[in-house]
C-alpha cells in the first residue's frame, strides 16, 4: 500500500483490511472504471474477493506492517505470554531508508 494512503488510524485487521477495500477497490474509478480492461476488472473483483475472506477468517494470510519511523502500534492480546502468530523485528534502517525520511548522518553534512 502506498504511503499516506491509509493513515493515523486506530483499528483492527479486519477494520483495516475493510478500508483497504474501500480505498482500492470501491473507491476506486481508475482500477474498475469504464476505461480499465476486462482483465484488470478480473483481477480487482479477485481481490477484493480475497480481502473479504481475510475478514471473514476464511482465508489465512500474512500482514506485515513496515513501519520506518516505528510508530505503529500493534496490541499484543497475550501480553504478558508470547503470541505465536505476532512477531516484532526491530531493525536499523538503511541508508536509502534514512534519506527518505530526511534523515542525514550530521556529522557527514559538515564534511
């Protein structure tokens, strides 16, 4: 999902997963509209078919939430006992990652 698309919300997966649904499928004139092929129809009504399953638990699926600035929050429900479906990676971003963010290394800006 691009960014800025879906932002400063305060949700569930499956609320979530329903704005997604909104925003790029039934929102959406460009994906499904009358100037979008017949395949491109195929494929978003797929989708948005597949969406609804992850909603209803009728389909299993993987949801990874990148978040370069770490200001996320995800609750863990088993809190103080691991959850064996949440996992939570910290990393160090890249370099490409903190330009993006305009991000510098000051003492490389004073060379």
């Amino acid at each position: 999902i691009p960014e800025n698309i879906i932002t400063g919300v305060y949700t569930t997966i499956g609320g979530f997963l329903q704005m997604v649904k909104k925003t790029f499928i039934e929102d959406s004139n460009i994906l499904i509209g009358d100037s979008a092929t017949e395949d491109r129809r195929f494929k978003v009504t797929e989708i948005g078919t597949k969406i609804d399953e992850y909603i209803q638990g009728t389909r299993h699926f993987t949801i990874i939430f990148d978040d370069l600035t770490g200001n996320s929050f995800v609750q863990d429900l088993m809190s103080p006992d691991p959850d064996p479906n949440l996992i939570f990676t910290k990393y160090q971003r890249t370099e490409e990652q903190n330009d993006f963010l305009c991000l510098k290394n000051e003492a490389s800006s004073i060379e």
